[in-house]
C-alpha cells in the first residue's frame, strides 16, 4: 500500500512539473480532446471548456500539406511516437509554432487507446528563423541584382582579390581564375597618378568608402573606364576585413566627354585664330592710315609738280625721283597682303621637318653675312630633331629670326647665334634661337615686340615685319612665340609647336 502511494506521489509530481512547462494535451484513439492544461488554453486562447470534446481540427492553421498530417496519424496509429514542428492557429486568428512531441499510449494488444501531446512554444525561433529566412533571400535577391546589374570584386584587407562576377570577367577580358589571388594591379593602366592611388586606399583603410572614377586596362591592352565605389567591411575593431568594389561601366560616357572636350578645344581654337584675324585687320588698318598715307602723299605732291612743270629735264628728275617711293609703298603693301593671307586659310597642311635640313638651306642664304661677321653658329637639335610643320613657314620664321640676330649684331663682339629644341610633355617642342646681340629694352617694348612696323634699334633695313610675320605663321598653326631679351645682352625667341607627332 505505501510503495503504490509513493508511485501515486512521483507521477503526481511529473505530471505537475510537465503542466508547469509544457503544453499538454490528451485525446482518445480518435483524436477527440479530453484533456488540455492551462498553458494549452494559454496559448490557444481557448477555453478547456471549447476543447473539450473537440478534435485538433479547432487549431488547424491550414499550413501543413493533406500529406503531412497523414504521415503524423500513420505514425502514431501504429504506436510510435511522432516528433515535429506544427503551425496551429489560435481563437483570435493568429498563428503560433509549437514543437510537438506525440505518445500513443497502448492497450494490452498493444493498440493505442489515447495520446498525449506535449508541445512548447517555439513561435518566436520561427519568427526568427522566418525572419532571417527572409533577411538571407533579400540578401541574395539584392546579391543576384548587383551581380546582373554591376561589376563586383571582392578583395582581402591587403587588397587580395577573393571574389569577381560575371560581368568583372567580362568587361577585364580576364577569367574568374586568372583574377583570384591577385591584386588590382593585374588591371592597373598607369592613368591615375602614386598620389591619386594613395589617397584611395588611405580612405579605404581608415573605414570611409571611396567614390571615384577608374580608368583601368584589360586583359587585350584596351583602356575601360568604371565609376566606382569601393566599400570597406569592419570587424568588431572597426578595422576592414574585406573591400567590396561595386563599379559601373561608363567608357562610351567617358568618350563622349572627350569628344565634347575636343570639340570645345576646337571651338575655342576657331575663335582665337577668329581673334587673331581681327587683331591683324585692326593692324592693317593702322598701318594703311599711317605708314601708307605718308608715300602716297608724296606721290600726290610729285605728280602734281610734274603736271605744272613746263622743264622736261625737271620733270624726268621728278619721275626719279617718284620710283623708290612707288616701290618702297608695293614693298610694305604686299608684305602687309601676305601677313593678312596667312590667316585666311585655317587648313594648313603640316610637313614632316628635318631641322637639321631645314636650318642648313637657311643658313646658305646668309652664308656671306656669316662669313663677313665671323659669326659663330651652333646648333643642338638632338633633343626634338623633327617637328610637323608647314615648310614655307619654318623657313621664313627661321630667316626672320636669323636675320634679324645678324643684323642687330653688338659693334663690341662676334655674334654667336644658337639654335636649340626642346621635346616637352605631351610631344611639345620648343625651338629657341638665342644670340649676344643688341637685345631689346622689354621693359619698354613688351607690348610691341610683335607688332607691325614695330622697330627698336635705328638700322636702315630695319622694317618691322619680321616678328609680325612669324608671329603670325606661329598662331596659324596654335604655337606660340615668346621673348627673353636684354639690351647689350642679346635675346632668345622661344617657338612652341603643338601637338607634334615625334
């Protein structure tokens, strides 16, 4: 009697601690309840009154397959126990997880004659669980989106290529395992600058995301260009693990640009040469209303005479006279034509120069001045040995300059005319004509030094044309021309020929 009362107590005990835990419920072999505890009521919100006599049909949530629940009867039908996850639904329509655990309890022919259903709650871990089912899909959805839609690498902290997409390998012509375990050095194209490359990776490394655009070079050698934005992955240091570069490609944009540049460049290029032929009408001008009235006023005067002088031997004196006046006005008129025609056609054709060709059939045209002056000509040519430019040109600014060094020659010392290039950046030349003559006051003569019929030492060749004219033939082709000069020094013309194709 006392051991079946100590039995009586244990399973009393057990009883209360699995209703203390769990959700209990028990039904016959039909599956009518005709038992539930209170957590079962809890979290059903129905009372053990409603369920009472009903089966588990009144917190069917609809969510299982007709497939499912027969598996689970089967089961337990045939006296095993059955374990899983079921969705029930309780009174007020909300749906709840339990983890589920049936016993079929047996009769002597080992049938079952009821079921105990033990349930906890687990709709939380499957909120949970749904959630970050949910997270991991939009994760992927967001993943499958950026793959199709963008150029994506993934790198290690040191820069370590660890992932690239499809459209990586598309754009670099290079494969998935041609990129893995190299660094972006592999695509590097020499384009961006050491400081450029450095402050990249100093925002990256300090946990910043970097914005910019890449010209970067693929597998065949062609140039591509990528907007970019490279994001840096933090540990719990805050330090990046791993950079993720998202880039866009934009070198059809980027060449449209360059194309707008040229086209602005040529633009800007038409309204300069535009610029320069109404600087050179205004000259014109000037020199027609006071270089050309002069002659002309005094062909008037001797024609006048000639017409009332009645003395035939005068009159031949006077014709004479009126001839080196006629010639001296066509001189300064068609070297005035000429200048102005330089600037009337904007296609002039560039030759290919040899200097050294070009200077020595210039230099035979002075070969008795030279030897007359003692003068001393040097050449250094090897930095830019060729230029592209019109032939008539060249040769005309060269004997201008050279003329002119012999002719403004110091009375103290032989002259020494030196001729130099220069290859710059971006294929730049710069040709210099230095000499120790004369030299020009440019405190003075800054503004002039160029211009028509401008003359700073007294010589009776001295016309003024001949910076005008090289001036001129320099801007035809977008050089320029500049001076350094000091008076009893000498000075040195600085020519820069554009876009040279050495």
């Amino acid at each position: 009697m006392a051991l079946n009362l100590i039995v009586m107590e244990k399973i009393t005990d057990y009883k209360y601690a699995l209703d203390e835990s769990s959700i209990v419920a028990i039904t016959d072999q039909k599956g009518v309840i005709k038992y539930v505890n209170d957590n079962f009521c809890n979290i059903s919100k129905y009372s053990a009154e409603e369920l009472i006599g009903q089966d588990h049909r009144i917190i069917n949530s609809g969510y299982h397959s007709k497939e499912f629940i027969k598996e689970l009867w089967t089961t337990i039908a045939n006296g095993k126990v059955w374990k899983g996850e079921l969705k029930n639904k309780a009174k007020d329509g909300t749906a709840y997880w339990v983890d589920t655990t049936i016993v079929p309890f047996l009769n002597t022919d080992k049938k079952p004659y009821q079921y105990v259903a033990i349930r906890s709650d687990i709709t939380d871990r499957k909120k949970g669980e749904e959630d970050l089912k949910n997270t991991l899909k939009e994760i992927s959805d967001y993943k499958y989106a950026l793959d199709e839609s963008a150029i994506v690498a993934i790198t290690d902290q040191k820069g370590i290529i660890t992932h690239v997409n499809n459209n990586f390998c598309k754009i670099s012509k290079y494969s998935t395992k041609e990129l893995i375990g190299q660094d972006h050095r592999i695509i590097n194209s020499g384009h961006h600058s050491k400081e450029f490359i450095k402050e990249l990776w100093t925002t990256i490394a300090n946990g910043k995301v970097w914005k910019g655009e890449l010209k970067n070079k693929a597998k065949d050698g062609t140039d591509y260009w990528v907007d970019t934005t490279i994001v840096p992955f933090l540990n719990t240091d805050k330090k990046p693990y791993q950079y993720v570069a998202i880039r866009s490609d934009i070198t059809e944009r980027k060449k449209g640009e360059d194309l707008i540049k040229k086209s602005n460049q040529k633009a800007i290029e038409h309204a300069h040469i535009l610029e320069l032929k109404n600087a050179q009408l205004v000259d014109f001008c000037n020199i027609v209303s006071h270089n050309l009235r002069a002659p002309l006023i005094n062909i008037s005067m001797l024609v006048d005479y000639i017409e009332q002088c009645q003395d035939e031997i005068e009159r031949k004196e006077v014709l004479v006279k009126i001839k080196p006046v006629i010639n001296h006005l066509m001189e300064v008129f068609n070297e005035l034509v000429e200048s102005i025609q330089i600037k009337q056609d904007t296609e002039i054709k560039a030759d290919r120069i040899i200097l050294k060709d070009c200077l020595d059939k210039v230099l035979r045209g002075f070969e008795t001045q030279i030897k007359e002056y003692e003068a001393d000509i040097q050449l250094d040519l090897n930095n830019a040995p060729i230029i592209y430019f019109p032939q008539k040109y060249i040769e005309s600014i060269l004997t201008n300059l050279i003329s002119n060094s012999l002719k403004y020659k110091s009375p103290k010392r032989k002259p020494i005319i030196t001729i130099k290039t220069k290859k710059e950046v971006n294929n730049v030349v710069v040709l210099s004509v230095t000499d120790n003559g004369l030299g020009i006051d440019l405190v003075l003569h800054k503004d002039q030094i160029f211009k028509i019929r401008k003359t700073f030492h007294k010589h009776p060749d001295a016309k003024g044309f001949g910076l005008f004219m090289t001036k001129t033939q320099v801007e035809a082709m977008n050089g320029k021309i500049w001076a350094d000069s000091q008076p009893e020094k000498g000075s040195t013309f600085f020519i820069e020929f554009k876009n040279q194709n050495v």
